[in-house]
C-alpha cells in the first residue's frame, strides 16, 4: 500500500479486505492518517477493508478520520463503513443470508429479495436517499441480475456521488453484461469525470472484454494515468 503506483497500492488493500485478516488492522490505520502521501483512492480502498475485516476497533479510527479527511468520496466510504460495522456488531442475524453470490466482501448489505425492481431502481436513482440505502437496492438488483435490473444499475451512471458512480461500475464489472458497454464508454472518454471513477469503469469494461488495452499502449498510455489525483484534460 506505500507502493508509488495508485494503482498496485490500491489493490493491495482491496486484497488485505477480501482476506479479513485482523493482522492488516495497523497498516490500514497508517493509510488512513496519511492524507498527505497517500492517494485519495488508496485511503478509499484501505477504508473498505477495515470495514470488510469488520472489528469494531475500527469504528472509533473511523470516527477520526471522518473528520479529518479532505476527500468527500473518502469521507463518504468513511460513513457507509461505519455504517455497515455497528450493524454487524448490533445485528444477530444469520451473516451467511447476506453473503453475496459474486463471494465479493460488500460495503453494504443487499436490501430485500422481496423488493421490486422498480423499487430498488427508485431509491438507487433517489438522490435523496441515504447512500447506505442506495447501495443496498444497487447490490439486491446486481443479485437478482437479468435485463431490466441491469438497466435500472446503468441509468445510475452519472449519480453526483463519485463514490456511487464507481460502485456502480464495480457493479456493472461483475455482472459482465455487454449491454451496459456504450454507457461505461461513454463515461471513459470523459477526461473531466473523477479518476476513481475512469479506473472502475475501465475495470468494468474489462471485466466485459470490451476495453482494448492496445489503444491506451499505442498513444503511449497506461492505466497508470487513471488513477492520477486531477483528471487529465
């Protein structure tokens, strides 16, 4: 995580949360006070793991951070982590009920199987609604899966949170439906969007296969640009 690519650096802590290892605990802890060096979208990633490892000694590091963090996308996965950790310490529910069919370690819990599309797409889309809630009916249409949810997930492309907006390409990514290609393009193209959000979506496409990693090479780019801390005009 202290590597000088974003890149590698934000994977290793997606990787330290997908393990929930308690041991990774101190490391994350150093990443999220060093708002200085570290890379906006590596505080991000190093906040879903402590939130995937889920003690609750993270909630008062969380508490903190909140406050000191520059970053509204930081702040706000700062809040849905907090979000998600006193729920599982105050709930005794069954956690294998909420396990997700991708076996990826989500930041929120899927809302209702019960709940219509129409209705998950209405709070996704409800700009309104908490984000915690807006997750929720994002995971439960990713799970139901099939072509109207995918649509209601892409007509959330374009949300004002950055921090929804690569959730939702994240989504979309594992999904893999070649349906939502043109509108994950269209956002790529967009070198004024929010580098978190380009690197999903370029993630998402090629999850797809539909991102031809040869162009980038050809104009003497890599994915390395994506994650650069203003957009690239």
């Amino acid at each position: 995580m202290r590597d000088d690519s974003s890149l590698l650096a934000h994977e290793a802590a997606f990787a330290l949360g997908q393990m929930q290892d308690v041991e990774a605990i101190p490391a994350l802890r150093a990443v999220l006070e060093d708002v200085h060096s570290c890379a906006s979208i590596v505080r991000h990633e190093a906040t879903e793991a402590l939130r995937a490892i889920g003690k609750p000694e993270a909630i008062a590091l969380l508490k903190k951070a909140l406050v000191l963090d520059p970053a509204p996308e930081v702040r706000e996965t700062y809040e849905l982590a907090l979000r998600r950790i006193e729920q599982a310490v105050a709930s005794t529910a069954d956690e294998d009920a909420d396990q997700s069919p991708y076996l990826s370690v989500d930041p929120a819990a899927a809302a209702p199987s019960s709940s219509s599309i129409a209705d998950l797409r209405k709070i996704l889309l409800d700009e309104k609604q908490g984000m915690y809630e807006r997750y929720g009916a994002m995971f439960a249409l990713r799970n139901r899966g099939g072509t109207e949810a995918v649509e209601s997930i892409v007509a959330a492309l374009g949300c004002t949170s950055a921090l929804l907006w690569h959730e939702v390409a994240y989504v979309l990514g594992q999904l893999q439906d070649k349906s939502s290609t043109s509108a994950l393009m269209m956002t790529l193209r967009d070198t004024r969007e929010h580098p978190m959000v380009r690197h999903e979506v370029a993630e998402a496409l090629g999850s797809i296969g539909a991102l031809n990693l040869l162009d980038y090479e050809l104009q003497g780019k890599s994915l390395e640009f994506l994650y650069l801390e203003t957009p690239v005009a």
